[in-house]
C-alpha cells in the first residue's frame, strides 16, 4: 500500500498528535459535563473544611462498642472533617478527626483494648513512654518516637476504654480535646436503647 492509499491519518506524527489531542478534548468535555470534577486553582487550604456528621457516625458505633464510646461537642472554631472505624491490635476502634482553630488537626481513636495493647496496636511505629501529665483530673500518658515522621501519642485510659490522640496539634490543642472528651457522657449503647428502637 503506498503513501497515497493510506488514510490521511495515518500519514506522519502531527497527525496522531492532532488525533491525541482531539482524544484528551473529547474526554475532558465528557468528565467536565458530568459535573463530578471542580477545579479550584490556588492553594489547598484557601478553602473551607468540609464538616463530617461525626455524632451520628459515633452514635452508631456506640450501639455496637463492648466498651463506653464518647463523642465531645466540638471546641470554638474546630470542624470535625473525618469519622471512621479503623483497628487497634485488631479490633474495631472508632476514630474521629478535627480541625482546629488553628488549622492544626488531631485524631481521636477509643478502644477497649488494655493500655500497652493499644499504644502498641494502633500502627506499626512503636513509641516509649515520654511523659505524664494531668488534664481534667486524669492522668495522660505521652508516648514518643524517635522517628521524625511519627507523631505523638497521648493516652487516656479512664478503665473502661482507652481514648488515642495523635496529630499535628499543639500541646494546648491536645489538652483542650482530651478535656472535652474526658468530660462528655459516654453515648447510649444498644442494651440503653429502648425497645422496638
């Protein structure tokens, strides 16, 4: 077949370029139609977090918690812009996330595994007890790594469970939450509900 038989299209590489790109504009008009995809130019944090419905998410899970679980009316100016259930040594733990006032962020896990099993089961870095202190009259336990990429772990343990903090808050941040926690009531639990609820 000679170069005059062949289709137009496939006669050099500006035409498969042209043929790329026409390609990338059909697939960017179709993406773009869906109206699935935004785009903010600027930096990240120019917006507003976006609020999770943490106490309904914790309510759920108390039902099913062997141990308290606790949910803290958020502190002035914090957003709570995460709830999940994850794992400490395997078991389910509850795990909510704030951002602070400040634009700092710190995660709170609950557990009813017993303290040692806790700090070693909620990731894989261990950490050595750094220090004690007391926030609302409990006794918090900070545990530290000496790998720069592993934050702190401040530690409740009020006997029933065991409350997880770690992030990227500052010492005041930490202590306000732990004391907002520490004081909430522990939610309802499915033997608490009422019956045909």
């Amino acid at each position: 077949m000679s170069a005059a038989e062949k289709p137009r299209i496939f006669q050099d590489g500006r035409d498969m370029f042209l043929s790329l790109a026409l390609i990338v504009v059909l697939m960017v008009v179709s993406v773009g139609a869906t109206g699935l995809c935004t785009y903010e130019p600027g930096a990240p944090e120019g917006g507003p977090v976006r609020e999770v419905d943490a106490h309904t998410f914790m309510d759920l899970e108390a039902r099913s918690a062997t141990f308290p679980v606790r949910m803290p009316e958020n502190p002035d100016g914090w957003v709570t812009n995460s709830a999940r259930r994850g794992q400490v040594n395997r078991t389910p733990a509850p795990i909510v996330g704030w951002v602070t006032a400040d634009r700092g962020y710190i995660q709170f896990t609950q557990t009813g595994e017993l303290l040692d099993d806790a700090v070693r089961g909620i990731d894989p870095h261990p950490r050595e007890l750094d220090r004690t202190l007391r926030v609302a009259g409990h006794e918090v336990q900070v545990y530290h790594s000496d790998e720069s990429d592993v934050r702190d772990l401040w530690v409740v343990d009020t006997g029933d469970s065991r409350l997880l903090f770690s992030g990227a808050g500052r010492d005041e941040e930490f202590e306000t939450i732990i004391t907002a926690v520490v004081e909430s009531a522990p939610l309802p639990t499915a033997s608490a509900q009422p019956q045909g609820q």
